[in-house]
C-alpha cells in the first residue's frame, strides 16, 4: 500500500513494503514535453529539401540552374508570311517561236550567209542551194505554159472559123478539149513547184522572164537569232535534213519538275521568281503557262513550264535555273522562330516564358516553314514570349522531372 511521504518538494509516494521513495516519472515526462515545445524553431538541425514544380506542365528551375545556361525568349508574331517553294529547271528555247530552216528539194550548197549567233530579220537569205530537180521541174513549167499558150490560140481560131462555117463543131470541140489538157498539165507543174517551195514571186518571173534558175534560198521565217548551224559550202543536202535553227529569244521557257507534295501549291498563270547560277543575285519574273496533267511514274514528279521574258538576251537555252513559286498563307498567320520547335515525347512543342524561373511545357501544331520562321496552327497565343535560345536545355531539364506537356 502507497502511503504519502511529506518533503520540502512536495509529497511523494512510497509502498509501504519498501524503503526507498520513487519519483511519479509521468510528471517528469510531462515536463520535458513543456521544454520541448518552448525550444526555438532555429535549434533545428537544417534538413535540404529540392523544391519540385507547383503546377502541372510547368517547368521551375532553380537560381543555380539558370545561371548555368542562356535563355532568351521571342514573342509569338501575327502576321503575313510568304512561304516559298523552289524547284529546279532549265532554260529552253520559246517553241513557240522556234524555226528548223529545211529545204523541199535536194540540192548543193554554194554559199553559207550566216553563223551561229547571229541576229536575222525575217527573210534574210541564210543560205543558197543549187538544184537540178528545181531546173528540171521549171523546165517542165514553162513547157506546159507554152501549150497551153498554144492550146488556147487553136480553140480561139476554131470558135472563129466555126462561126464563118470554115470548120465542124467536131473540131471546135477537139480544140477546147487539148487547151483544157494543157491547163491541167500547166496547173500541174505550178503546184509541182509550189510544193518545192518555190514562191509565187519566183513563179511570177517565170512567165515574165522564161527563164530558168535553179537556185534555191534558204531564208529566216521571222526575226530572230541562229542558235543551230548544220551546213557547209559544197556539201550535198537532202530534204531530211535541218540546215540552220532559228529562235527569237525574247521570251524563253524554264522547264521543271514539280515534286508530287507540292503540286498543291502550283496553278496556271502564277507569277513566281526565276533565278540562275549565272546571274546569282538577279531575279528574273515569269508567269506559270504550262501545268502537266501527268506525273511522271518513275519520278513521281510534274512538268512545269514558265514563260520569262528575256528582252535583254541575259537568259541563253540550257541554263540551269531554279524556280520559286510562294505559296498562298493565311495573312493572320501566327509564326515564331524554328529554334524554339523541340522534339517532345508526343509531337513538337515549345516553351512559354511564364516567370524568371517558371516555363511552361507547350504541345504545338505546326505549319508552313520560311527560312527561320515557321507557322503555329495550335498551342501558342500572340504576344507570349516562347524561348529562342536555350529550348534545348529547357527539354533536357523537362525529361529529368519527367514533365509532360500542357496540350
């Protein structure tokens, strides 16, 4: 049995089968619990704990980090952006107003008037053939003039000698049916010579002059330039061959192939730019005439023709050449720079400069391209400062804090 004990401290308690006083221990517990709580919050020992991001999709870097690195952020531009599409081509010759001067009959040539390069108006004599078949067949036609001469002065002579009863009907009849032979026969040997080439003028002096000549010119169809010479003096000619090449380069073609992704981007009558590798910074502007209506299977490519003028003579046939055609964009397009696109875990995104240490982790739809700007279809708003230089650095930080982005 516990029986109270009377000190100067206090009472204490002490069964009654022992000598010695034990202290009540929950008092002294109970005090310590008191000390404790009257202990200042700095006698702690100091505990590091890494901050970790507030909000989803925000990426939050610490002072130390950011001064290890570069950032700078660009804002979100609305605007018009011209988005071009180049290909590549080559300079011919307009074949539209391109000649192959040939001849209608075999002959030799005795005189060459013109070189390579040389500018002609129409009709210049480029060259001169002598030709037997052209002799034979004037011969022939100035024969069958004469005949038929000959044929109508007997039917005039029989109708008039019929009419003072001197000759039959019968005879008359005979007369009329030679000259109408000899008409078709004179009729004949014209035409002979008009397939030969002859012009009516030359067939004019035959039955002014009745003389032959067996020359043959070579002349230029209209103005233009000798691009192609195949001829010597001497040589013998036959009708299948192309003596000289005529073309008035005053509007040239480019031809080129248009890749199949951006047949979408090319109509007819497009003003688009040309430039060649000999004139690196001239651009010279010509007008879509030409849009095939096939691919090529093997290339998977379509054939572009562009009509140049060309009145200075700069552009020469079989240049190499690039034609750039800008395709239509949306006038109100929002665009920021390529290198603040980063590959994320579900497509492209950017980042938003939310704060000095806080950037948002942005999914982005994109668009066209042009040089170091690319449009934004979704995932940004205008104005909103995305990060330029340093983007990299920032998706390096976001794979380590496993941050995905905001949609």
């Amino acid at each position: 049995m516990l029986q109270p004990i009377a000190t100067s401290a206090g009472t204490w308690w002490a069964g009654a089968s022992r000598s010695r006083v034990y202290p009540c221990l929950w008092i002294i517990g109970l005090a310590l619990v008191f000390v404790a709580c009257d202990k200042a919050p700095d006698q702690s020992p100091a505990v590091k704990v890494h901050a970790v991001d507030s909000m989803p999709g925000v990426l939050h870097l610490t002072s130390e980090e950011l001064a290890r690195t570069v950032i700078e952020a660009s804002p979100v531009a609305r605007g018009q952006l011209r988005v071009p599409r180049e290909f590549t081509a080559t300079i011919q010759s307009n074949e539209n107003e391109l000649a192959e001067v040939t001849t209608l009959i075999r002959g030799r040539v005795v005189k060459v008037s013109v070189d390579v390069g040389q500018d002609v108006k129409k009709d210049t004599v480029l060259a001169l053939l002598h030709s037997t078949d052209l002799g034979v067949t004037e011969s022939a036609y100035l024969k069958a003039a004469a005949r038929l001469h000959e044929a109508e002065l007997a039917y005039e002579r029989a109708k008039d000698l019929h009419e003072h009863k001197a000759v039959s009907l019968a005879e008359v009849q005979r007369r009329e049916a030679e000259m109408k032979t000899a008409r078709a026969e004179a009729r004949e040997t014209q035409n002979r010579l008009e397939l030969l080439g002859v012009p009516r003028q030359e067939v004019e002096r035959l039955d002014r002059d009745h003389t032959i000549k067996a020359d043959v010119p070579l002349r230029a169809p209209f103005d233009g330039r000798v691009i192609m010479r195949n001829i010597t003096r001497g040589e013998v000619v036959e009708t299948n061959q192309k003596f000289f090449t005529v073309a008035d380069l005053s509007d040239v073609w480019v031809v080129g192939n248009v890749p199949e992704k951006d047949v979408q981007f090319i109509r007819k009558d497009q003003k688009v730019d040309v430039i060649v590798s000999a004139y690196p910074h001239a651009i010279f502007p010509g007008t879509i005439t030409y849009i095939s209506d096939v691919l090529d299977p093997a290339t998977r490519t379509m054939r572009l023709r562009v009509t140049v003028p060309n009145p200075d003579h700069m552009l020469k046939p079989e240049m190499f050449a690039t034609v750039r055609v800008y395709a239509e964009t949306n006038p109100d397009a929002l665009t920021i720079p390529l290198a603040a696109v980063q590959n994320g875990p579900g497509g492209k995104m950017a980042f938003v400069r939310r704060g000095a240490n806080d950037f948002e982790v942005r999914a982005v739809k994109l668009g066209l391209e042009r040089g170091e700007l690319v449009t934004v279809l979704a995932g940004v708003s205008e104005g909103e400062p995305v990060v330029t230089r340093g983007s990299f650095m920032l998706k390096s930080e976001m794979e380590r804090h496993k941050i995905e982005p905001a949609p």
